[in-house]
C-alpha cells in the first residue's frame, strides 16, 4: 500500500469503505462481500506486510463460497483482519491518508462484527 497514486489497493479501500461505512448498518450480502474479497485478492499480492490479511481474505472468501455460514469464524477472520490492517497503518511506508482510511477500515470491520449471528 506504497505511496499516494491511484493503485488497484486503493481504489479497493475507497470501494470497501464505501460499502462497509463505519461498519454499523452494513447491507451487505454475502455475494457482495465474495466480490469485495476477489478484489483485494487481486490487489494485494507481493504487498509488504500484507500476507496475513491476504490470507484471511482467502479463507474468509473461501468459507463465503460455501454457501455454509459458519458466524463464530467468519466474526474471527473480521476482527484479525481489523487488528492486521491497524498494524498496517502503522507502517513507515504508508502514507498519512492512506493510514486514516485503514484506521477507518479497521473500525468498520470491528463494528460489523456485531451484527453477525453467531
């Protein structure tokens, strides 16, 4: 998540902070969330501290696919991915905007983890 330009990572942090808001009243079906998943897959490869995250992500989609739900694992994968993507945000690498928007994101992935059944 280098720099300021207009990367695939950072048009996929608009898109999903877009989606997820402040992660409160979150809308969002499970196909959306896959779709959202796919692109971040795509996005992160070869980034820098970003191998944790990605792989939840592809466990997260994995277990989406499924049609399965199982919400104690998918409320897990949330909050490591929120407290990888803080630690993100942390990096030297990242810029200042970029940082508040994945602060933003952790947040939101936090908050949405209270309105799965679990």
């Amino acid at each position: 998540m280098e720099g300021t330009g207009t990367t695939l990572e950072h048009r996929m942090l608009n898109d999903t902070l877009g989606a997820l808001g402040d992660g409160h009243t979150i809308t969002l079906t499970p196909e959306q969330g896959i779709l959202l998943l796919e692109g971040w897959h795509n996005a992160l490869p070869g980034d820098v501290g970003a191998e944790r995250v990605l792989s939840e992500i592809e466990t997260l989609r994995d277990h989406l696919k499924t049609g399965q739900y199982d919400g104690e694992k998918i409320r897990h994968l949330l909050l490591s991915m929120a407290s990888h993507t803080l630690t993100l945000s942390h990096e030297p690498s990242v810029g200042e905007s970029t940082a508040h928007q994945l602060r933003q994101l952790a947040n939101a992935l936090r908050n949405f983890t209270s309105q799965i059944d679990l």
